[in-house]
C-alpha cells in the first residue's frame, strides 16, 4: 500500500502525535533529498541520523568510487548491506539509503524484515533531480552525471523498486527540504 502526499493533507493529525516506526528509511534516487530530509528529519524527532553512504566510506576508510573502482559493485554492495543492517539494528534513527541500495535483493529484505521501520520513498521527476544532483557541490565526483541518457535510464530502473520496497510515497518536487520533513511526519503519525 503507497500513500502519496503532495502536500500534507490531513488536519486532525497533532505535530506531538506518536509515530507508527522506530526508525525511519529514506529512498529514492540521487537528488531527491535523502540526507538533508534525513538530518533535519532527525534533527526534528531528537533521534540519530545514519547516512549509509557516508558510513560505508567511513568503516572502509576510502570513496565510493574507489571502491568501485578496486573492488567491483557486487562487494561494494556487500560492505553497503552489512552498513545497512547496523544501521537497522538501531532504534530511534533516520537512515538515508544510497540511491542503489534497494537493487540489491538483501537490502529488500532487510528492510520488510525490519519490525517498525517506515520505508519512505522521497520522489521527483528525473530532470528535477538531475539539476539538483548537477547544482551540489561535488556532483563532479558522481560518475553517473557524466552521461545524462544512462542516468535517466538508471532512474527509469530504480523507480519501480523504490516503489515496491517503500509504504509511503512523498513527492519533493515542490518542497523545501522542511516542508518534505513536514509531509514524512504527517505521515507516519497518520
């Protein structure tokens, strides 16, 4: 089931009421707000916030891209997994996956395995997330921008799966990162 929210709809909801999870789970494709829904998401509730990514580099000690680079995917996928897994293992987080992260089937599960866990599918057009990801800081770093038709095919792939692994869908296309926090909240105290 997929509630979608453009723009918080329900008025009987109170901003105190409790939520429906012990952790919260963003996904989504690069740009569309993971990490700073994430951190003022946490921030907000007074809970940890977990950026998978910025885990993963820091356990391994070196980039993303390094990683691929020497190891392959299908090991970075493994060290990313075992990331995922401590991180659910907490109560009171915010995670912020990687944009490739639910492909990988044991992340899938670890995620419908995860008793009150809020998967919640951050969602824009791929042109809107695309001049988001080129306008950041240190989109150079992002090998994937380098050619815009595989990007788009990328997020053509990861959209179906990003709506299968998610409950709640929020469209950020026309939010600031706090109204999105605004809308996640809603939601989960629905």
């Amino acid at each position: 089931m997929t509630s979608m929210l453009a723009e918080p709809t329900t008025d009987n909801i109170t901003p105190t009421a409790p939520l429906s999870a012990d952790r919260i789970v963003l996904t989504g494709f690069m740009g569309a707000g993971k990490s700073t829904v994430g951190r003022l998401l946490a921030a907000e509730l007074g809970w940890q916030f977990a950026d998978v990514d910025a885990e993963v580099e820091e356990r391994y000690g070196s980039t993303i891209a390094q990683m691929f680079s020497a190891l392959g995917e299908a090991e970075f996928r493994r060290r990313e997994s075992a990331v995922i897994a401590r991180a659910l293992g907490r109560g009171n987080v915010v995670i912020a996956l990687g944009g490739g992260a639910p492909e990988t089937l044991t992340n899938r599960l670890l995620l419908e395995q995860t008793t009150r866990t809020a998967v919640v599918f951050l969602d824009a057009p791929f042109e809107i997330l695309f001049d988001r990801c080129v306008l950041q800081e240190g989109a150079a770093v992002r090998p994937l921008l380098m050619d815009a038709d595989a990007a788009a095919q990328r997020f053509r792939q990861r959209a179906p799966i990003y709506r299968r692994c998610a409950k709640h869908h929020v469209s950020t296309a026309d939010q600031h990162p706090q109204e999105t926090v605004t809308a996640v909240l809603r939601l989960l105290r629905a």
